[in-house]
C-alpha cells in the first residue's frame, strides 16, 4: 500500500483487524475460482474499503475520489462486488453481535424496532424506482430499517417512496423472521395498519403500536420507538445518505450496511467521528458530521 495522509474516515488499525477476516476470506475464495490465482492482486482491501468509506462518509460522486485512492472505477467495481456477493450484510450481522455481547446483550435479538423514512433522491436515480410519499410530500425512496433495542441494523428495505409502511414492513418482518428466528416482539407506529399485526402474529411475533402522547409537540422521544430514530440519526451523519444518490435500492441498502458497520467498529474500538464540535480540532476548523 502506496503510504499517504490519512483521511479522518480511514480505518485504524483496530477497525481493519475487526472487518479484514471477511474481506480477505472473499478475496481468497475469488482467487481460487480464478485462471490467474499466482498473479498478485493489484489493489489493497483495506485502501479499497477506506475509498468506499470516504465516499459513504462525504457524500463525493465516484468519480471525484481523491486521487491517491484506487482508479474509482476499480472502488466501484469492488463496491458492487461486495453488495451483489453480501459482504457488506455480513460485516453488519458480525459487528452487531460482537456489539451487543459487549452490551451484556444475547447475540441473538428477541425484541426489535420497525420504522420508515423518506429521502429526495438525486436526477441520476431512475424514475422507476421513485414514488411519492404523500404525507410527507417527498418524491424519491423508502427507507424501511428494523433495529433491537440498541438501535443496531437488522434489516433494510428501500423502495419507492410511494410504497405504503404496513407494505415495506410486511416484506422486512419476514426477512427479519427468517434471519433472526429468536425474535419474538416488534414495536412500530401508527402509520403501520392492522393487517399487519394480524400478519405479524402468523410469523410468531408480537406486535404493539406506540404512539405519541396526546397533545405531545415538537420533538418528544417515544418509548421503545426513540431508539430506531436515534439510529437514523446516526445514518445522517454519512452524507451520501442524506439524499439517495443510488441508481439502484440495493445499492442503497449497502450504503446503510456500510454506514452502520463503520458506526459499531467505532464503537467497538472506542473510537469518536470527527465533527465539527470537536474541541481537539486544529485551529477550531468546523467539520461537518
């Protein structure tokens, strides 16, 4: 690896021995099927992951990758890769286990949070994959994310954003049901109808509608429901997810995977992000999260 400046998205040393296993055994099993195996790999994993963290972390097109990185086509090509083969989903399920038995938690979730938001995407998403959502007046995507109670990623769904709460739901319940056979209760909205409860039951889950205090205003955390806002929160902080900028919703179901695995290697390491209320700054520059 060519040794340059480091950028404040970078993985630590900590961070690379956490996620390296999975990349390399990928790399290995790629190898192996391949005509050319003795032939050195031309790029390293961990700059590739730093490019693609630095993309998620800044909101930068491709394209614009700084130019000590990898060719950005070579990132994306990674990238793509790594989504179409899970490895991003899989770095999430590791993280969030080891995260939770730090917590003093079960590996294995048995309660868990649904929620949905909707996010203006960018003129390179195709109209196809777009919708509206009326109650918020937002033309673009879906995001349908289900936690535990730690706020930790389960499962994500993005769709257009005209697709109905209960809809999107339905679909992750089952996807969560399937992965995580321990849960056995979810918490949701009032935005998510009585079928689904109904459809919830049929998978062995309780489901419970939590809603605001009457007369509430303004921003009032809501039981058990607070923890999943808090968790997209914690997305905003990545700009390429302040607006959806994919061409295609898997790909922005890994920019959230990703997101949340750069989020639990932090934690797991001790290690802050760079904001711009970081006191420790160099001559105060702001930074935005």
């Amino acid at each position: 690896m060519t040794a340059r400046r480091a950028y404040p998205s970078d993985l630590s040393d900590a961070r690379w021995e956490l996620i390296e296993p999975i990349l390399s055994a990928w790399r290995f099993e790629r190898r192996g099927r391949a005509l050319d195996f003795g032939r050195p790999p031309r790029h390293d994993l961990r700059e590739i992951m730093n490019a693609i963290l630095y993309v998620d972390r800044t909101g930068c097109q491709w394209a614009y990758l700084p130019h000590d990185f990898p060719p950005w086509q070579s990132v994306y090509g990674y990238f793509a890769k790594w989504q179409t083969g899970g490895i991003f989903a899989q770095l999430n399920g590791l993280l969030r286990e080891l995260v939770r038995q730090q917590e003093g938690k079960h590996r294995h979730p048995s309660a868990c949070v649904i929620d949905a938001q909707s996010v203006k995407t960018s003129t390179s998403v195709p109209a196809r994959s777009q919708g509206i959502d009326a109650g918020k007046k937002i033309v673009g995507r879906k995001r349908s994310i289900l936690t535990d109670t730690l706020g930790l990623l389960l499962a994500v769904l993005v769709t257009a954003a005209g697709v109905q709460d209960s809809t999107a739901g339905r679909t992750l319940l089952e996807q969560a049901a399937a992965d995580h056979p321990s849960l056995r209760k979810v918490w949701v909205d009032g935005g998510y109808r009585k079928h689904f409860i109904d459809h919830a039951a049929t998978l062995g889950i309780d489901l419970a509608i939590v809603q605001r205090a009457p007369g509430a205003r303004g921003f009032t955390p809501i039981p058990k429901r607070w923890t999943v806002e808090r968790t997209y929160g914690w997305l905003m902080l990545h700009r390429r997810l302040v607006r959806d900028y994919e061409s295609y919703p898997h790909r922005s179901e890994a920019m959230i995977h990703l997101a949340m695995t750069d989020l639990m290697a932090r934690r797991l390491t001790g290690e802050s992000t760079v904001s711009w209320r970081d006191p420790a700054l160099p001559n105060k520059k702001r930074i935005s999260g």
